[in-house]
C-alpha cells in the first residue's frame, strides 16, 4: 500500500519522538534510581565505617563486642565480617557461620577487592531473602552490610512519576505540531507533484498557489528549470536534427553503434562505401562487424587496451578507402569510411612533382658544381676561366628561373585568394612582353603579330596574365624554330568572356596524345628536348593555372600549316 508523503512525515516523527521521549525517561528514570541507590549506599557505608572504627577501637572483633552494638543499627540490617580470604567471620543472621560459603566471588566482594566498595541486589543464599548489600575492604578484612530488597526500600528507590507525565504532554503538543506541519508541507507537495504529472499545464496561477516560504522557492525554481528544460530540449532536438542533415550531408560515410555492437544510426554513404567493398550486396550496415576483410577492425574492437582511435586502409575494386574508428566514454563507438582515391592520386601526383623538383634542381646544380670545380682545380686561360664562370651563371640564372616558377604555381594553386585584381588591358601587357622579349625574337627571326583591340579591358591580375603570355612567347622561342610566326587574336567576344588564340608556325607535336599532357609539370614531349632548350619545365602549367584564376580554360592543338595553337578563355569580371 502506498503511502502519502503527509503519513509518512508523521510516521517518522512520531518515531524520533518516541525514541527521544523514550530515552529522556530511561535516562531520568536511570539517573533519580542511581542516586538514591547512591544515597542509600553512602548510608551502608557509614554502618560499614562505624563498625570498622569499633573493631579498632577495640583491636579487634568477636560475636559478643558486635552484637554489643546492634541497638546502633536498623534491626532489619545485616552485618557480615570476612576474612581477607572471604571467609566468613561473623553473621548477624546466620550463626553458624562454619555452614556458609566461602564469599570471596561474590559480586559485591569482587568490587570490593578491585575498588574498595562493592554492592549487588540479589537473593542470599543463606536465607533466599533479597538484600541490597554492600560490601567495603579494609587491611585484613571485609565489612559486609546489607538491607532486606523489600516494599519498603523499593518505594525509596521508585522514581516520582511526575517527570514522566510532563514528557508525555509534551510529547502529545509536539505531535500535534507536526500534525499540521506535515498537513501543510503535504499539500505544497501535492502541488508539485499535480505540476510535474501535468506540466503541460503550467500557467501563472499555478506559479502564484505556490506558498511563499523555502518549499515555495523550490517550487518556483522547479518550474524555473522546467521551462529551461523544456527550452533545451528544444534546443537539442534542433542541434539533432542539423547533426543528421550534417551527417547525410557528409561526404564521410558514418555509422553509430551502441556499446553492444547494436547498430544505431548510419548515412546512405555509408552503405554505399560498404556495398563498394563486399563482395555481395547488403542493406545491413552492422556486416562490417562480421566481413573477415575488415579483420584489422574486429581485432582492435575485440581488445580491451585504453586507445580510442583505430585507423586502416583498404583497397578494393581499385579504389583506396580509410576506414577509422572512435570509441566514446560509454564504450559506444562510430566507424567512419572515406573514399580517398582522389587523395591518394593527390599524393602520388605531390610525390611525383618533388621527384621532378628534384631532378630538375639536381642538373643546374650538377653542372654549376661542375663548372666551379674546374675552375678551382685546373689552371686555365683568362678565357677558358671566363667560358666556365658564364656557363656557371647561365646554370644559376636556369636555376633561379626554376625556383620563380615553382613559388608561382605553389601561390597559384595553395593561395590563389592573395592575387589582387584590377582593371588590365591586355594589349598593353602583350606590348610589354614583345618588348622584354624583342631581342630573344629577333635572334631566331620570329615575327611578333599582336592583333589584340586597344582597348581590351578585362578585370585580372597584371603579373599572372603577363606570365600567361610570357610562358608561352617563351615556348615559341625554345621549340617554335627558327623564322616562326606568333599571331594573337581575339576570335570571339560575349558579354562574359574574351576568346583568344596564340598560334605559332613551326613544329607540331607529332603524336596527339602529348597535346592534353602539355600542361603537367615537367612534362617533355621528348627526352631530347629536355636541357638543350632550357627551361623549368613549368612555363605551361602556370600559363594554365593562371587562366583558370581568370575563370578561363585553355586547350592546345595542332594546326594545319604546321605549328601549335593555343585556344583560350578570360573572363571579363
């Protein structure tokens, strides 16, 4: 049976209260009966003293001289004499004291023996009348007086009951008191309780019902935190619901999974990448717990070691995947695959350009340490010594150009956002470029046809679209021949965008396929081609890193009459 919260103040108070009340009594009850006992014993005690002094008064004692002082004393009183070893001596009520017991283990004699003075109620069994005794030691003897334990000394020692009924009326007042606390606590919680079964129902009048005391602000708080909970609850489901659009969202295929391996929550990319890698189709996401290719995963999840975080690989159907997992505090835990194909042809691609870094540094730095050495080593002519020091300065002029074109394409393509963009014409910038490259033209008899409006407005960046056209005038120069022609138009116009063409006669790429590789780093048509012409290999991939800056895209092909042509885009703003 269920009982109320009023009941229940009132059980337990009236319990405390009894046992209080009930200990206040005993105790008052223990302490009045001590000290009368104690007041009839120091009674005992002068009897036992003024025997004592008799007996040395007289150096020493016999029945006759005690008897003679009998009249001293209460008749009912009984006096025994012991020897040091409890043997008795003299009882005024058994004569023949040769017939009693040695008393030496009797309680009052034992107290007597360890503290000097001893008593003890209970019945003699001498004569089975109960006695209060008491016993004291002395040199070579014990004195041993006792009262008859009858009506009349247990109406001594009864204790006033007056005492009793004071604790019994305040025991009833207090009763009554928490009666009606209880009463009113009960029916603030039964507020509370209604509130929180119905919370749905709070309203202001409620609130104000609420008692304008301690429980009261508990009350108000509870209804405070009420709200608050109900806010965040709000809150979360909103948080909750971005988290699962964020998780469908994910390019990561993700899946959650309960401390007991139960599966929780799973993205379609999940499944997805999962289907990818078995070898039969599912729709279960928890098989990736069973499928013995993800071994490396059961292991890690099977140990018991304090590490939260898995990481592996895996490759399938020619793909790369990275599977990872991480272990929360309540030993759920999440398995996260990603795709990194892309990734990895990123980083072989990454690997592959330092090699060529690499290789390319390696030859103008080879040949300038070549040069430096034979100048150090071998005694030669003033003009054998000037032919290596300007072989080594070309290698360096080389070598610099190399380094100015990688912190070019490295900018381009990491901080492509630090390019500022400004109101450029490129005629101007194509005027620029004849003239810082007029001489190298003239010396390979190649005519510069600039076709370009006056005014070709376009929104750029200055540096960029002049290392556009540079790079290329650059790659006429090196592999367009001699007598070659550059002719640069601008075939078509819209609102959006420029449409130019860079052509140059001279030789063709024979086989097609080299046309769309053109522009990867350090890439060569032919091996012969590579240090007889110069160059950093890089001229065209920045020529096409720097147009697509300009939200352009460029192609090469070959052209009928010989030679290449370069067709590109340049947006407008």
């Amino acid at each position: 049976m269920k009982i109320s919260y009023k009941r229940k103040i009132f059980l337990y108070a009236f319990f405390l209260l009894t046992l209080f009340a009930g200990s206040i009594v005993l105790f008052e009850f223990s302490e009045s009966k001590r000290a009368r006992v104690e007041s009839i014993e120091g009674q005992l005690d002068v009897y036992a003293t003024t025997l004592y002094r008799s007996i040395q008064k007289k150096g020493g004692f016999d029945k006759a001289s005690i008897d003679s002082l009998l009249f001293l004393f209460p008749q009912n009183l009984r006096i025994t004499i012991l020897d040091s070893n409890g043997q008795v001596a003299y009882d005024n009520i058994q004569l023949d004291t040769a017939q009693m017991d040695n008393h030496i283990q009797r309680p009052e004699v034992i107290q007597a023996t360890q503290s000097g003075k001893g008593r003890d109620i209970r019945t003699s069994m001498t004569n089975e009348e109960q006695y209060l005794y008491f016993a004291k030691q002395y040199q070579s003897f014990y004195i041993r007086v006792a009262l008859p334990y009858n009506m009349q000394l247990k109406e001594i020692l009864k204790t006033d009951n007056i005492f009793l009924y004071f604790i019994i009326v305040l025991f009833v007042i207090a009763l009554y008191s928490i009666h009606i606390l209880s009463k009113r606590l009960s029916q603030s919680i039964r507020e509370l309780r209604d509130f929180t079964r119905h919370p749905s129902k709070l309203n202001e009048e409620l609130v104000n019902s609420f008692p304008q005391d301690e429980l009261g602000e508990v009350a108000y708080k509870v209804v405070e935190n009420y709200r608050d909970l109900e806010h965040s609850k709000a809150q979360i489901a909103l948080e909750r619901e971005k988290l699962l659009q964020h998780i469908h969202s994910s390019q990561e295929g993700i899946c959650f999974f309960t401390p007991t391996r139960e599966v929780e929550f799973f993205n379609g990319l999940f499944m997805h990448y999962l289907n990818i890698m078995l070898d039969e189709n599912t729709t279960r996401a928890g098989v990736i717990l069973h499928d013995p290719q993800f071994k490396q995963l059961h292991d890690f999840l099977s140990e018991n070691n304090e590490q939260n975080f898995f990481e592996s690989k895996i490759a399938k159907q020619g793909r790369q995947f990275n599977i990872r997992v991480n272990i929360f505090e309540d030993k759920s835990f999440e398995i996260i695959i990603n795709d990194i194909s892309d990734q990895e042809k990123t980083r072989l691609l990454k690997q592959e350009m330092t090699n060529n870094i690499a290789h390319e540094l390696r030859t103008p730095i080879t040949s300038i340490r070549g040069y430096l050495e034979t100048v150090k080593t071998q005694e030669l002519t003033p003009e054998q010594h000037q032919y290596f020091l300007e072989k080594a300065y070309s290698q360096v002029i080389n070598l610099t150009q190399l380094i100015d074109d990688m912190s070019m394409i490295t900018s381009i393509e990491e901080v492509p956002q630090s390019f500022d963009f400004e109101e450029v014409n490129l005629n101007a910038i194509l005027q620029q470029v004849y003239k810082d490259y007029q001489e190298s033209l003239l010396d390979k008899g190649i005519n510069f046809y600039n076709n370009l409006p006056e005014n070709c407005l376009m929104k750029g960046n200055q540096n960029l679209l002049y290392a556009v056209f540079r790079n290329l005038v650059e790659n006429t120069i090196k592999y367009g021949g001699e007598n070659a022609h550059i002719h640069i138009n601008l075939y078509n116009e819209d609102n959006f965008y420029y449409y130019l063409s860079y052509a140059n006669e001279g030789s063709s790429v024979i086989d097609e396929i080299h046309l769309k590789r053109l522009f990867e780093r350090f890439y060569r048509v032919s091996s012969g081609r590579t240090r007889k012409t110069g160059g950093t290999g890089l001229g065209l991939s920045i020529v096409k890193n720097a147009i697509q800056i300009h939200k352009g895209s460029i192609i090469a092909k070959n052209r009928k009459e010989g030679g290449l042509e370069f067709l590109f885009k340049l947006r407008k703003n």
